[in-house]
C-alpha cells in the first residue's frame, strides 16, 4: 500500500461570524452561489473549534456539518455524570450520549457524521477533556515486555485527500470490481449506519446457530453499496452481496473504500525501553481513554 501523505487537524477559536458553504458544483464548472448557515448561540462555557477531516465536502449543503467545522464545548462534571451513568454503560451508548452532549449545535446530530469525522471529534473530544497526553501500557511486539508509555493525542493527523475529484455535497462514489467488471456504487457511512450495523449483528446474532462467526463483512457491504451496475434494488443489491460479490473484488473495493475515505491516522511511533525496537503502532483504545485513573 502506498504511504499515505498526512497533514494536522488544527483546533480552533471558535469564530462568531455566519459561515458560508458554497453549493454542489462538478468539476470544471463555475463556483455555484454561496449558502449562509446560521451560526449557533452563542455558549456560556468555553468551547472549541475542531476542523472535519471531511472538511465537510460530502455532507447535505443545508447541514450545518457542510462548513467542516464543528464547535465542541469543554467537558464539565455534568458530562462526567454521563460518563459514569451504569445505565448508559449498560446499553453501551454512553460514548455517544457523551459527544452529543459536548456538540454546541442543536441542528449537528451524532447520527448524521461520518464515521472519519466522528475520529476526529472523539480525539478532540478528549483532548478538551483531560488533554493532550494519553497514558497507556503497551506490549513490545519484539520481546513481549510491557512497559508504560505516554501517547500525545494532539499529533494525530488527518489523511491528505484529494477532494477535487469529487463533487461537494454528494455522498456517492463509484468503484469498478477488478474481476467481475462491475460498476457498484458506494457511500461513506455515517454513525447511523454504524448503529443500525450493530443492531443487526446483534439481532442475527441471536438466532445464528455458527457459533463464533459473524456475516460483520456483508452486512457493512450491504450498507455501504448503494447500487450495482445502475440497479439501486435493495434486494438485488442485497443478493449480489451475499451471492456474487467474490473475495477477489471484496477485498480490493474494501481497499480502496479505506485508502479514500477522509479520517484521522490514529497510528503512533512506538520504541520498545527493554530492546529499542521501533515501530508505528495504531492507538490501543483502553478504557483510560475516556475513563483516567485518578
């Protein structure tokens, strides 16, 4: 896989100002008019400005996420309440009852963001809460020793996107299968796809008698292809899926959904203290993440 270029995601002030998105356009045409999009209320506790690894290209004009820019407010003992509810943890929402609650706009849903800029506003997310340092203890890959070490959570960087290929405000893309010539449409997927994902995993779950496996992969598919060959027929589009759709062009279409979707490198430069090795490492996502010892 080619190394991929990366630049920072920058926090910023928040800005009073209305903001202004400009329309769908296709490539080469003249910049359609420009929509306002009314700026929130202004908030009584101090807030910050996260850029969107999507820059908010493939969201609705008329959303608020189009600016790609979101205002988080700094978590407090009332969102820690959250944190610590038994109830919300049971149901294992409470991550997301935490971010929509740190969302200042009462227009940006947590179902409506796709899941590369719900990266970077969960990273965010903590970094306002308990800043930039996140310690862990990590296994050596090479000799097996466990050693604590310190992860500095504002390094991580969005991936370099090329969106010029692409026409702002859509959210459908095209892939052609390397063996069977077919043209499947696709979309990114957003955390409501992510629930309703594992909604039905858990339901199939119940009533599959393969003990130990999972149809996780074609049900994310069925999610994400929108159409095959021009055929938009949920059925049909459900059918080839299951049926037709070979581990030769899975895999690649899973490639290339990756390698070209906006999202944060979450990865980090590991150097074992017992043995000196190196190497890039992704993020172990512990509970002290948003849980730290006191």
């Amino acid at each position: 896989m080619p190394e991929q270029t990366v630049k920072t995601i920058p926090i910023q002030k928040p800005k009073p100002a209305v903001g202004a998105i400009p329309l769908p356009t296709k490539a080469g045409e003249e910049p359609a008019p420009f929509k306002t999009i009314s700026a929130p209320p202004k908030s009584n506790y101090p807030t910050e400005v996260i850029d969107l690894p999507s820059q908010g290209y493939f969201y609705n004009p008329s959303s608020p996420l189009a600016s790609g820019k979101l205002e988080l407010k700094y978590m407090t003992a009332r969102e820690e309440d959250i944190l610590t509810s038994q109830n919300l943890i049971k149901k294992g929402v409470v991550l997301d009852a935490l971010l929509s609650a740190l969302i200042v706009n009462p227009d940006v849903k947590l179902d409506d963001i796709l899941i590369g800029d719900k990266n970077a506003v969960f990273v965010a997310a903590r970094i306002l809460a308990y800043g930039k340092d996140y310690p862990v203890k990590i296994k050596c890959p090479s000799c097996g020793e466990e050693a604590d070490d310190k992860i500095d959570l504002s390094s991580f960087q969005a991936k370099e996107f090329d969106f010029s290929k692409y026409t702002r405000g859509e959210n459908r893309f095209e892939f052609i299968l390397p063996v069977s010539d077919k043209t499947i449409a696709y979309k990114l997927l957003s955390h409501r796809d992510e629930q309703a994902i594992d909604a039905e995993l858990k339901s199939l779950a119940k009533f599959s008698k393969n003990v130990g496996s999972s149809p996780e992969i074609t049900t994310r598919l069925k999610y994400m292809i929108l159409a095959v060959d021009g055929n938009d027929d949920r059925n049909i589009v459900k059918k080839f899926v299951d049926n037709d759709l070979s581990s030769r062009d899975s895999l690649p279409f899973r490639n290339h959904v990756r390698e070209n979707s906006p999202d944060i490198n979450m990865d980090f430069n590991y150097t074992c203290p017992a043995c000196n090795h190196s190497e890039v490492m992704p993020c172990p996502m512990g509970v002290s993440f948003f849980w730290p010892k006191s």
